[in-house]
C-alpha cells in the first residue's frame, strides 16, 4: 500500500507481475485477520484509481475485476468482521466510480 501512494510508476516495472499482485491482495481479503484485511481493503482503494492512468493496473482490473467484487461481496455478506464494512464499502466506492463499465458487466 505505501509502495504504491509514494511510487504508482512501480506498476509500470516490466518485472512486476501485476496479475500476481492483484491476486495476492483478493485472497488477503478473505483473510481472518481484521488488519490484514483492513490493509488489503486500502490497497484496492488506491490501485482502483489508477487504472485509467496506468495501463498494466487497467488491463488487470478488466480482467480480473469480478473476483475482486466477489470477494468484497462476500466480505459484506457475513465472511468478515463487521468492523471491516467500512473499508469494504470504500472498494465498492472506488469500483463504482473508477470502473463503472466494468463493473455494470460484473
């Protein structure tokens, strides 16, 4: 999460596996650890952002988006804490406004 506020241009690094990224942060979600849940739940909030700007970000978000909001969903639905709902909802919020499109399809 700090990596990507101080330095978004990382996910343009030819090395990074973005997709693997992506995918580490939605298992995280299902995690039974309130903060690490909670830090999962950040890290969307500022990934989601970003993909218009940052293609490799954008491309994965296309084509991986649905399990994210079915994790959050389920997160919602009763798999996580109840004092998680807010941070959830701010993923919600962030799929809304940044992935629209996509997210009317998922």
């Amino acid at each position: 999460l700090q990596a990507l506020k101080r330095k978004p241009d990382l996910f343009l690094c030819s090395n990074l596996d973005v997709k693997a990224v992506f995918q580490c942060g939605v298992l995280s979600l299902k995690f039974p650890e309130a903060p690490t849940v909670k830090a999962s739940c950040g890290f969307f909030t500022e990934l989601l952002p970003r993909c218009g700007e940052i293609a490799p970000v954008g491309q994965v978000v296309h084509e991986n988006g649905k399990v994210l909001l079915q994790a959050v969903l389920e997160g919602i639905g009763g798999q996580a804490s109840r004092s998680l709902m807010d941070h959830f909802a701010e993923i919600l919020f962030a799929l809304n406004k940044h992935c629209f499109s996509y997210l009317s399809i998922w």
